[in-house]
C-alpha cells in the first residue's frame, strides 16, 4: 500500500494565469514571494485576487518556492493575508551527496 503524506497551506492569489489557474504568493518577513500555480477545479469559483486560499500539497521546493501537486481546496475568510507566511510550509528533505 502506498500513503501520500500531505499537508495544507494558506495562500494568497496573486494573479490569474489563464483559465482555470492562479498565482500563489506568500510573506516572508513582509516581502511578497511566489509559490507557483495552483488549478482551480471546474465545480468551484475562481478566487479574487488578494484572496486567502487553502491548497494541500505534498511538499515545497526550498531553492524555488514552489508547491509540488497543489490542489485547491477552497477561499479561507478566517485568515488574514497577513497570515500568509513562508513559515507554514513543509520542505522535501534534502540529502547530502555521498
């Protein structure tokens, strides 16, 4: 049996790419850094920009930010954008080369 260890994010939407696609950003240390894209699936509304969204993925890439398989779960009105920081997230474990 195979288990997929996940976590959950609270994000901000930067922008619209397209469609169905929004940029990610989040805070650190007051500055606004990318967390790349997520889609956003045909059964919800797409999201306003400067929206709170939660997003479960699997990890963060430390050297780009990025999420790896984000999924959109909805908009978060409990969380301020201020909230939003680099901190919450859950980083691949890096292994050093033998």
């Amino acid at each position: 049996m195979k288990c997929k260890f996940v976590e959950t994010a609270s994000c901000i939407v930067d922008t619209h790419n397209g469609n169905r696609s929004v940029a990610l950003t989040l805070l650190d240390h007051g500055r606004r850094v990318s967390a790349g894209n997520v889609t956003i699936p045909a059964n919800h509304d797409i999201p306003k920009f400067g929206d709170v969204i939660e997003i479960r993925y699997q990890y963060a890439i430390r050297q780009s930010g990025s999420l790896y398989q984000p999924v959109y779960l909805g908009v978060r009105d409990d969380i301020p954008p201020g909230e939003c920081t680099v901190d919450q997230f859950k980083y691949k474990q890096e292994y050093a080369a033998a």
